[in-house]
C-alpha cells in the first residue's frame, strides 16, 4: 500500500505553504530577493528548492532522455542562457534554424541540427549554441513536466542565469489576429495572478509573475517598420480549449451566445487581451525557481469576432513567426552587448557512461 499522511503532516505541510502564501504577498522587490537568495549559488548558477536530488546516484530526466550520470550535462548544456519553448516539435525545430541564421551560430562541417531528446518520444530539444529551443506540448500538465525537467537541467548544467521565454498563439480578447502579445500577468480561470496545485492533498498557489522588466525590454524592440501591432496585457490561462475559453463550438456548451460575450467583456474590462492554456504554470514555476521569463504570443484571431481559427494557412504561418521575431531580436541584443554575437560553435551531446547512456533511453521510451 502506499504510505499515508497523518493528520501531523498533513497540518505540517499545510502550515508550511500557508507560510510561504503569506510570504508571496510580500512587496515584489523583498520577495523576488528572497526567492533570487534561495534559487542561485554564489556563482549564479541555479540552485534547486529540493535536496532530495544532490543525494540521488542520478537523476534521470525521463521525458528528455538525459541523465545526470549518462550525459555530461555541463559540456553539453553549460553555456545555455536562453530556453525558448513553444507547443508543437515543428515549431521549435523551425525556431532553431530561425535563430541559428539570426545570431550566425554555425555547425561543424558535416553535421546536422539534432532532436536531442528523440529517444523520449515526448518532447523535442535542439540547441543552437547558447539558445535551447524545446517543445511543451499543450495546457498545463505538459508544460509542468517539461519545466521541472528543464529547470533540473539547468542546475545540473550549471548554468547562469538562464532565461526562460514561451512562444506561442492564443486568441486574442478584444485584439485582432496577427497581433503579438507579450504577457504582463498571468491569470488563472477565476481571474488571480496565481497557478493553483494539489500537492499531496493540500491545495495551494504559487504566484505566477513574469519579469516585468523582461517583457518592456521585449516590447521596446518592436519597430515602427513591422506591420502589425506589438502590446503587453494581461493573459488568460484556462484548462481547456472550449467550455474553459468560453468557445460555443466545442462537443458540449451549456451557455448562450450572450453568456459567452458578457464573459469575454468582463475579460477586457479587467485588462485580459488573450486566453492561451500555459503561462500560469509557466510564470508560476520559472518564479519558484528564480528564473527570468517571459511569454510572447501571437493572436490568431479576435475571439469577439468568434470562436474558430480560420485564417488562410500561409497567413497563419507568417503569423507565428512574427513572436519568433521579437525574441530572437532580445536574443542578439544580449548576444551583442555581451560581445557574443559571432559565429558559435557548439557540442551536440556528450556522453560520460555508454552503459548508463542506454539505460536512460530504454527508461525514456519505457517510462509513461
């Protein structure tokens, strides 16, 4: 049977999340140095808020088809400063290429970009020098996975101070289609700054903030020349993509027309200007950890205007590139001020244990 938890521990992890609610409703600068103190070595590289993990022989990042034993993660991932993830594996394999061309990051003669977790069958990663580009899937359970393999690859690899930033589409409140979106907030269904999670029975939030630095950094390098509009608001992260969103086109719906307008409205009037299925969780963890993020979507239609996706595909594929855009301008910016901006070249895996090597795949592709 699997263990229970006393009423004891159940009221001592209660209390303990009830004391970091209260912490998190701190002023942000006291509390964004605290979490910075508790989530980065002296060095800046990234600390983990579990201990369990440095007693573990290895640890192994089942849906990335890694290991800390089987893979030398620091040669392979050390030098990351910025993980951009986005839903779909074509996706974030054209970003790579994108962003290979923008900052002039060049492969050794002969080879090729690599899924560096092919064998997970999960999730798809390449790296393009200092930029890893990930795919999460879609809605929040996928991206919880993904970010707590990340962020453990991250303090694995050493890394400092990484960047995390979401690319995506979501639909757009009040906004037209083609319009790209850099979240202020993140809001969950009922409308808080918050992610809600169910932790050994015990509801609690996480606050689920964004750097707001970041994202007026990201804002500030749209032009005047690109032909669409570039706005930071408040972003909608629902559960689901039909009754959650307010769609009338999904297999049930037991609201009106006018029930799903007035929602929407109220959604504008608290500031919303898109609904999407990820940046709470997103915002959420990439906090809890101390990591620097942002999310940078593209509205693929105004959902006052209704509820289905119908742009011309081509239309729609420009479209996605255009938050594409926008990050890897933030990306050659630092690059640049950094001195880094040069022809690059990186390692695309290197394995410590042959042995071990194999074990992770055959766990990757067993473990569901």
């Amino acid at each position: 049977m699997p263990p229970t938890i006393t009423d004891n521990q159940s009221h001592d992890f209660k209390a303990h999340y009830d004391c970091a609610h209260r912490s998190s409703l701190q002023d942000d600068e006291t509390d964004d140095a605290y979490v910075k103190k508790i989530t980065r070595y002296s060095d800046g590289t990234v600390k983990l808020r579990n201990s369990n993990i440095e007693l573990m022989d290895q640890d192994i990042l089942y849906h990335l088809a890694l290991g800390s034993e089987s893979h030398d993660l620091q040669e392979m991932f050390g030098d990351v400063k910025f993980v951009c993830m986005g839903g779909t594996p074509k996706r974030m394999e054209n970003f790579a290429h994108f962003i290979m061309n923008e900052i002039g990051y060049k492969l050794p003669a002969g080879t090729q970009l690599q899924d560096i977790s092919a064998y997970s069958y999960r999730y798809s990663m390449y790296k393009v020098g200092p930029v890893l580009c990930v795919s999460h899937g879609m809605g929040t359970p996928s991206v919880s996975i993904l970010m707590h393999e990340m962020i453990k690859l991250m303090y694995h690899a050493k890394c400092k101070d990484p960047v995390f930033i979401r690319i995506g589409t979501c639909g757009g409140v009040g906004v037209e289609g083609g319009t790209v979106i850099i979240t202020e907030d993140a809001l969950d269904g009922q409308l808080r700054n918050s992610h809600e999670f169910t932790i050994l029975g015990e509801t609690i939030h996480r606050p689920a903030k964004l750097d707001k630095k970041l994202a007026r950094e990201l804002k500030a390098l749209a032009t005047a020349d690109d032909p669409y509009d570039t706005i930071i608001g408040k972003t909608l992260c629902t559960n689901d993509f039909y009754e959650g969103q307010g769609r009338l086109d999904g297999a049930f719906c037991e609201f009106s027309e006018n029930d799903k307008m007035a929602y929407l409205e109220k959604l504008r009037d608290n500031g919303v200007v898109n609904i999407e299925m990820e940046s709470t969780i997103f915002a959420a963890l990439t906090h809890h950890a101390g990591i620097k993020a942002a999310v940078v979507c593209v509205a693929l239609l105004n959902r006052l205007n209704g509820d289905q996706v119908n742009a011309p595909k081509e239309v729609m594929h420009e479209w996605q590139q255009r938050p594409q855009i926008l990050v890897a301008r933030y990306i050659r910016k630092v690059l640049s001020h950094n001195g880094q901006l040069k022809s690059l070249f990186g390692h695309q895996g290197s394995i410590k244990s042959p042995r071990r090597f194999k074990l992770v795949q055959q766990e990757s592709q067993a473990h569901e």
